[in-house]
C-alpha cells in the first residue's frame, strides 16, 4: 500500500511541477514518451506519459512504456525509492537482479 501511494504522490508532484516550474518544463522539452514502475509480481504498477511539456500518471501497466523500472515486491519498491542513498540502493539493485 504504501509503494502504491509513492508512485501516485510522484505523479501529482511531477504532473504539478510540469504545470508550475519553467525548469522542470524546460527539461521535458518536446519530449513524447511513457515509462512506468512496477512490481514485478504485476500487483503495483503506475505509468507516466509525457508529453507536450507536462506529465500525467495512470495507474496499471502502460502498453508500451519507452522504459520500465521494475521491483522484486512492493515492499522493496518502496524501501529502495525512500533509501537516504537512493544511488546506491539502485546500484544495489541493479547488482542483485
């Protein structure tokens, strides 16, 4: 529950500042494209579609996603992308497939 709630807050707070900050829409640029975050047992998963300098979420898998980043459970998912060193909690990930 709490890695679901993650992924929706950072869609409200990436759809908020593509509406609101001139550096974060300056770095979306023309850029047209969908990514998503998943649990890989297929019980999370949120998408983000960018497009036309802003960013809006959907919940559910995309159909296909430019790029996905996928974790082992939710519980993972949620310790990795709140890790105090999130560098090294995804180096980390990476290393242990």
């Amino acid at each position: 529950m709490k890695f679901r709630f993650l992924l929706w807050m950072l869609g409200r707070l990436m759809g908020k500042a593509s509406r609101t900050n001139p550096d974060f829409q300056q770095q979306l640029g023309d850029k047209g494209l969908t990514f998503q975050l998943h649990t890989l047992d297929g019980k999370v998963a949120r998408h983000f579609i960018v497009k036309d300098q802003r960013i809006t979420s959907k919940s559910g898998p995309a159909v296909e996603p430019a790029f996905s980043l996928g974790f082992k459970d939710a519980a993972y998912g949620y310790a990795t992308m709140t890790a105090k060193n999130k560098q090294l909690a995804f180096m980390q990930g990476i290393q242990d497939k």
